[in-house]
C-alpha cells in the first residue's frame, strides 16, 4: 500500500515539477536548444531525491 501511494504521490510531483520548469523556460525565453538538457539534469534530481526518500521511509518502518 505505501508503494503505491508513493508511486502515485511521486507521479505527481514530477509532473509539477515539469509544469514549473516548462514555465520557468518560457519565461526566461532560454533557447530551445537548452531545454533538453535543463529538464533532463531537473528530473534526474528530482528522481534521486523521491528515491532517497522512499529509502529514507522504508527503513523508518
């Protein structure tokens, strides 16, 4: 049950955090060429960071 709540919670946090980024993008008009690498180098931390946490819950049960 934890993992999938989770999994859903984690789902959602990245897809904001893609929407705040994009935004942030557009609005500091950075070229296009740069968006690949901005939101790549964003969502690998992003990832580290939901996964050090789900390591950081199961280990507290």
């Amino acid at each position: 049950m934890l993992i999938l709540v989770l999994v859903l919670f984690s789902l959602f946090y990245l897809f904001q955090i893609n929407r705040m980024t994009y935004a942030l993008v557009m609005q500091k008009e950075i070229p296009e060429e740069k968006h690949p690498k901005i939101f790549r180098t964003i969502n690998v931390l992003i990832t580290i960071l939901l996964v050090s946490f789900y390591v950081e819950v199961s280990l507290a049960m």
